[in-house]
C-alpha cells in the first residue's frame, strides 16, 4: 500500500532529526572551539566540551564515544594553545573536566550497550514465546488459503490475552480466534491452555459443538489453579469455524465474541452473527445454554474474516469507533488474498486510531480458492 504525503513528510522529518542528532556531538566541539577563540580568555567553551562526549555516549560506540572525548580535548587544548593560556590553572581545570566527564560517558556508553544486549535478548525470548504459544498458520491447506496476524497494545510486548488457532482435521479445517478477559502473564496462561486444548479437541472430536465444550472445561481447570479475583471473574470470548473440505460451508460457533465477517468476490461482506447469543467461556455458573453451529454457504473466491474486539473497539480523534464491515464493502477484488487483506486492515485501524493500539489484535482470514 503506498503512503500518504504526510506519512512521506513524517519519514523525512524523522529521517532529519536522527541526523542532527549524530552530529551533534561535533557541533558541540565546533561550537566550543568558536565560543573559547573569539570570546576573552575569561570565557570559556568547557560546558559545550563537556556535553559533547555525554551525548555521544548513547548514540555512538564505545570506539566513537572515546573518539569524541579526544576531539573535545584536542580541540580545547589546541584553542588555548594558540592564544597563548595553555598552561594557566584555568585552562588545567578544564582539560581535567573534559577528560573526566569523556571517561564518564564511556562508562554511561558501557552500561546503554549492556542494556541494549537485554532488551534484544528478552525481545527474541518474546518472539521464540509467541511463535510457540501462536505460531503461524499454513499458508494453504487444501483449497484454502490462510493468513493470520498479531499485534499487541503494549509497546515491546510480542504476546497478550488474544489467541488464534488453525487446525487441519479429520472433519475439516477448524479455526478458533478469542480474547482472554484481563491482561500479563495469568492471560498469556490461558492462552496457551486454551489454544493446547483447541489443538487436541479439533482432531478428537465429532463436532464443532463438542470442541467449544472441551475448551469450557479446559478454561474452567485454569480457572481453579489462579488465585485472587481472577479465580471467579476470568472469562473469554471465542468464536470456532469449521470448513469441511470439498463443501463449500461454513460453520461458527460463537460465545460473546465479534461475529465473523464473509467478504464475497463481488465487494459484499455479510457478518455471521448468532442466531442464539451465548455466553463466554468461563460464564457457566451464570447459566447453560447448548452450542449450536450454524451453517452459512462459503463459495470460491470468497474470505472469511475472524477478529478481536482491538479491531472494532479502535477508536479516531473524535471517538468514533472503526467499522470493518462498513470499511470492507464494495472494494471487489481488492483482496486477492488473505494477506492482503490483514495488511490492509491493520494499516487502516493504525490510520484511524492515529498510530497507536488501545487494545490487542488478533487477525485470521481464510480464502476459498
């Protein structure tokens, strides 16, 4: 997707500011050099000496940090040497202050290259945790293709409390999307038990109804291993799909979650909502209601869409919520495939909500060759 000119604008301007911030630290020493040359010999350029190996420190290597710190001092030194006060007590001073704060900002460079080295290392660890907890889906099974993404709401965070599956099947492809109620690591178990369990109910059981039931008990078994308030109040929000291979059907089981949306060659985009609303995981002491799959044509050529409520829920300046049935419609053939349309989406809910994420998002969508 090409950008807007502001976006260009934007980049350019981002691009601009690094720049005079490399460069920085010798326009400091430049500076100072000019400040100690044409100013009395009781005026001095040491402040802008001394900063300039203080904002190297973060930006450039321990090599160049040192670098910096010699310039400042050879630049001072050099200055005072050619007007004549090289050997004063005032002139000692402010060598001994350069050199002391260049040797500081090592230090400080030491320490931001070690802190560097963590924050890459718990990143890949977030990554290795999310790839094994959500890992990516095949592309193609059968006559469908499949695309699926994650985005979380906090910054650095690779993993949250939303949760999509897909799993080839004796009685079909079977996909689940969900969002656990609450947030940190007691979400990102559920995840994982829920997903864990969807994997070996897809592959067991006879019918989409019996696995949203294995995925009841398996979230109620969670339930009673938390402690707190999240023993009594955790819930989550799913809905399952099943294709049945060679038949052009769709099948959900919804429990509160967004309904599904059908995007149709022709531009249409109809959601699937339940006829019977039910209850989220994790609700069943509020009372039982029996799942019910229904059943919905899916033609060639046709995606269906499966979301978290960071989609819909993301909000613009005024607070208008986005609205992915309204976005879609009337754009045939714009989503040739479904990665395509998951780029498309998440670009679009960014430019809504002005960049950034309110809450997670989870992104799955299938197309019918």
């Amino acid at each position: 997707m090409e950008e807007g000119p502001y976006a260009r604008v934007g980049g350019r301007r981002i691009s601009y500011a690094r720049r005079f911030v490399l460069l920085l630290p010798a326009l400091l020493i430049a500076l100072g050099g000019v400040y100690d040359y044409v100013t009395p010999a009781d005026f001095t350029g040491a402040p802008l000496f001394t900063a300039a190996p203080l904002v190297a420190a973060p930006l450039y290597s321990r090599r160049d940090t040192v670098l910096t710190g010699i310039a400042a001092l050879a630049v001072a030194l050099g200055v005072r040497i050619h007007l004549g006060v090289a050997f004063d007590a005032g002139t000692t001073t402010e060598l001994v202050t350069i050199a002391t704060v260049s040797v500081l900002a090592v230090l400080i460079n030491l320490l931001v290259r070690r802190t560097g080295e963590r924050l890459a290392s718990a990143r890949e660890i977030a990554e290795a945790a999310q790839r094994a907890v959500l890992p990516a889906p095949p592309e193609r099974i059968g006559g469908l293709q499949i695309a699926a993404r994650y985005e979380a709401a906090q910054e650095g965070a690779s993993i949250g409390g939303d949760l999509y599956a897909v799993q080839d099947s004796p009685h079909g492809v079977r996909l689940v999307v969900g969002d656990v109620r609450g947030k940190g690591m007691g979400a990102v178990a559920a995840v994982a038990v829920l997903i864990g369990a969807f994997r070996e109910a897809a592959e067991q059981e006879a019918t989409l109804e019996a696995v949203a039931q294995r995925l009841e008990r398996a979230l109620a078994r969670e339930r009673t291993r938390r402690d707190g308030t999240e023993s009594y109040e955790g819930f989550t929000t799913v809905v399952l799909a099943e294709l049945p291979l060679g038949n052009g059907v769709v099948r959900v089981v919804n429990r509160g979650h967004p309904p599904p949306l059908l995007l149709y060659a022709d531009g249409t985009v109809t959601p699937l909502l339940a006829t019977e609303p039910a209850l989220p995981l994790g609700m069943g002491e509020l009372g039982a209601w029996p799942d019910r799959a229904e059943e919905t044509g899916f033609p060639s050529g046709a995606t269906l869409l499966l979301y978290t409520d960071g989609l819909t829920e993301a909000r613009d300046g005024s607070g208008r919520f986005y609205d992915p049935e309204v976005r879609l419609a009337g754009r045939p053939g714009a989503f040739p495939e479904p990665a395509a349309l998951i780029d498309e989406l998440e670009a679009e809910v960014r430019r809504h909500s002005g960049g950034g994420m309110a809450d997670d998002l989870a992104l799955l969508a299938v197309r019918r060759s």
